[in-house]
C-alpha cells in the first residue's frame, strides 16, 4: 500500500501554514498513531475518524493507522485536522483516488458529518497565499471560506458524499445519510443598532472631542462624574468611524472568525467593531492567552474600531500597561511555552474615569469622602506612560438643567459622521505617498521632517516641551491633533490656533 497524503492548515496567531499530511497503513497489530505535536483535542481524532468512516460505509483498515503531521516541530491544535487525516488514510488504503493538492479543513462528526470549525477565513487566506486554491470545509463553512479572493471551495455535510466525490465505491457508502441541519445564521446577520449621537444632551465640549477622536483615530481619556455621559459619548464613536476598506475588513473578519466559538460568517465585517470588556477582565481576556497557543483577546478583536475600558482606574494596572504596546506597534506578539502568537491590534482607545473613587469630586466637590491620598491611588492606577499615548484627554462636566431638556436637538451621528469621511479622505491624500491612513499612525519623522511646520506656529508646543510640560512623545501627539483639526476645518496646514486647540485638548481632561 502507498503512503496517502493531504493536506490541512495549522494556525498559529493569524498566520497559516501548510501542513502535509501522511498516512502509512502497516502490517502489525491494530493501532492508531498521531504524529506531528498534536494537542489533545486532535489526538481525540482518532476514535472520531474510526466511527465517522464506519458509519459512512468505509471502515477504516484494522491494521497499524499512522498519520505524520510534516512539519513535526509545528504546533498542531484543533479538531480541523480531523478530515485531512482521514482522506490521508482513505487514499493510504486506496479507498480513494488521488487528492494531491487538496486542503481539507472540517471536524467529523460519530456519524459521519462535516462539522464546521473556528479560523477557516485566516486558513484558506493562508492557503492560496502558499499556492493550494483548491478547498474542501464543512458545508456551513463554505459562505466564509468563498470571501477570500483566488479560492475554489467545495463544501460537504458528509464524509460518505466526499469520498464518493473522490472515487470511492459507492456500493456502501452511506449515500442516503441526511445530517440534521446545522443551525446557521440568516441570510442577512443581525447587527445591533448604532447608537445616535443626538442622544447625547449638551456636552458641545465633548461632542467636538469625539468628532476630533474619530476624525483622527486618537485615543481618548473621558474624565468626569458618574452620570456626565462619558459611557454614552464613547459607545456613540464607532458610528462616527468609516467603513472598513476590503483589505482592513479582511483582516477584522478573520480575527473574529479565529475566536468566534462557531464560525459561520457570511460576508466581510464592514462596521468597525466596538469591544467593552468589564473591569474585572483578566490581562489574558483583554491581550489574549489562554492554555497552549494564545488566542486573541479584546484588543485584538477592537481592530480597526473601538476599545472601551469604562471605569479605567478599576482595572488592574498590569493590564492597563499591557496595552502600551499595542498602542505604539499596532500589533500583539504574546509569548507562550507552546509558541509565539501575533495579532493585529490597532484600535482606538477610550478610557473613562470617576474624579475620584467615589465619584464626587468635580466642581467644588464638597460632598467627595475621598482623602487626597485616595485620590493619587485611584488615578495612579493609570501610569504615566499610559496616559502619554493618549491624544485626547477631557473633562466631561455635569449637564446643567438646561443641556438636560436638548435631548434630540444636537446634531446626529449621520451629520458628523460626513464631516469626519471628509476629514479622512483629506488625509489619506496626504499621507498615502508615505504608506499611512490616519493623523494618529504618522511617525515623528514625518511630522518633523516632510510635513514640518514653521517655527512660529509650534512656538506654544517648544515652550512646553522646553518646560517640560509635554514629552517628546506629546509633542507629536499634538501635532497630529493639530492636522486633524485642520483637516476637520478644511486647511492645508494647521494654523498657531490648531495647535492651540490640540494643546487644550490633551490638557484639558488632566487628572486632577
């Protein structure tokens, strides 16, 4: 008997690889061996391979099975091995024809079925990238699989079907086998309504911030009393965000797609996605982790839209600092014993906090309990390095009797959302030639060097860099906040005035 081979993907992160699958059919006593550095659910493979061919109609050999995952050294995980061995096997006992070149990626059910599985966008990415288009997924898979441009997906409810697809004897297949339907999303998925920003009642100051906040991509720190609308202000930023452009909406399906717990997306995600984990979240919750390969976490799931940490100072401060990376780089490499996992994490940042731990301490604050000392430890929970990365940093004010009866007045999410897609398209134009997309992502070699701005319009920003009211980190954070505002008002060039703004901006939420 010939060695059978096929083939599947291993992910690890976002990133896939090819793996070949061998199959050798032996002549010593029964036995099932997985080689390859399988996990425990896909050493589990094998009793289910067993039970799913026999109920199919072609048992397996009941001589020495053994299946070499190549290349050994990588990590396999996951039931989605599961097909791949068996149409290895299959081919090993010439139960079938040749399948050279064929990617299989699907759970098997005791009964035979194609179960689908989580990350089947990033895996057939992966394969038609390294040159394998031909696919074969579970049935409810294929509306994802199909997203990915160069992909030819065929999709199967059973193994009895795809065998005999691949010249398997139909005289005992299980032809006739109909699974129970899986259950599967609607045509047209349901998605959430989108908060309008006319909700907000007053609030002019921070309205501006987050129209600024959105025009830019900054991150924000939203300080205030409980009640302020700071919660309203920050669900209502990623209905003022564009639309994921294919090749960012590519990228956002395909991590949710990897840490959905059943993947079934029938089109690319468009909306910028909004993610708000509780306080109480776990760094491997909010950066990723988990036992043997990390998987992503909220920040990883907020690419390309929107992390909100509501009562910031409540989260532990490992966490908070953790993010500190991602901030800068975009991107999460998180470091584990079973391997090295890296995903995209470039997402806006909004932080809200209370004045205090009681929450009582703005305007005259005459009813706060808290002690001065309870103060620095609440907002030292937030370190300095932390805040530094954060463009927008705001005092959000109680609403006066008067701002409280404007409710659905204001202007609403549609109108602002207009100005902020002019705003991004001015930019683009502008930062295109150097590979950038937004004010927030333009390195200081840019803004110091072909987008430099004459010495006496930064003159307020050199005075507090010279006094050390800003770091050199802050100072080009102002300087995209001042573009941003110029695109926002339709100039060329930010204007001393802009810098003004942007300066007030980043100072004006300073924890107190």
């Amino acid at each position: 008997m010939a060695v059978g081979r096929s083939y599947c993907v291993a992910l690890v992160g976002l990133n896939g690889y090819i793996v070949e699958v061998e199959a050798d059919i032996g002549q010593t006593l029964p036995a099932f061996v997985i080689l390859g550095l399988p996990d425990a659910a896909l050493n589990e493979a094998k009793e289910r391979i067993r039970s799913a061919a026999l109920n199919s109609g072609i048992p397996l050999s009941r001589r020495k099975i053994t299946a070499n995952l190549i290349p050994a050294s990588l990590p396999k995980r996951g039931s989605g091995f599961d097909l791949a061995i068996t149409m290895a096997v299959l081919r090993a006992a010439e139960d079938i024809r040749s399948i050279s070149g064929t990617v299989f990626m699907a759970e098997l059910g005791l009964d035979g079925r194609l179960r689908p599985v989580r990350g089947i966008l990033p895996a057939v990415m992966a394969a038609v990238q390294a040159g394998y288009p031909d696919i074969v997924v579970a049935e409810a898979n294929v509306a994802e699989a199909r997203l990915v441009p160069g992909a030819k997906v065929r999709g199967y409810k059973t193994l009895a079907r795809l065998a005999y697809d691949f010249g398997a004897d139909p005289k005992d297949l299980a032809l006739d086998y109909d699974p129970p339907a899986e259950d599967a999303p609607d045509d047209e998925p349901f998605e959430p309504a989108v908060p309008d920003l006319s909700d907000v009642s007053g609030q002019s100051e921070a309205r501006r911030a987050l129209e600024v906040a959105a025009a830019g991509g900054h991150h924000m720190l939203l300080t205030g009393p409980p009640g302020a609308g700071k919660t309203m202000l920050a669900e209502r930023l990623p209905g003022l965000l564009p639309d994921l452009h294919d090749t960012a909406a590519m990228e956002v399906t395909a991590i949710h797609s990897l840490a959905a717990v059943r993947s079934s997306a029938l089109q690319l995600i468009r909306r910028p996605p909004f993610e708000s984990p509780h306080h109480s979240a776990t760094s491997a919750a909010i950066i990723g982790g988990g036992s043997g390969l990390p998987r992503p976490g909220a920040a990883s799931r907020a690419h390309r839209g929107v992390l909100f940490l509501d009562e910031a100072p409540e989260y532990e401060r490992r966490v908070l600092d953790a993010l500190r990376q991602p901030l800068e780089s975009g991107e999460l490499v998180i470091h584990r014993s079973a391997g090295t996992a890296a995903y995209p994490a470039r997402f806006q940042l909004v932080l809200a906090a209370n004045p205090c731990p009681c929450g009582k301490a703005s305007g005259k604050g005459k009813d706060c309990t808290c002690t001065p000392m309870m103060r620095r430890r609440y907002f030292g929970r937030m370190s300095g390095p932390l805040l530094d990365r954060v463009d927008i940093q705001l005092q959000v004010e109680r609403l006066s009797l008067a701002e409280f009866g404007q409710c659905g007045t204001e202007e609403d999410t549609a109108t602002v959302a207009a100005r902020v897609a002019i705003a991004r398209r001015r930019q683009l134009a502008r930062l295109l030639p150097f590979g950038l997309e937004t004010n927030s992502q333009a390195p200081g070699r840019v803004l110091r060097g072909e987008l430099r701005l004459p010495a006496g319009t930064t003159r307020v920003l050199d005075t507090a860099l010279e006094r050390g009211l800003l770091t050199a980190r802050g100072y080009d954070r102002v300087l995209r906040l001042a573009w941003t505002l110029a695109d926002l008002d339709h100039s060329d060039v930010p204007g001393a005035d802009h810098l003004g703004q942007a300066l007030g901006l980043r100072q004006a939420g300073a924890a107190s």
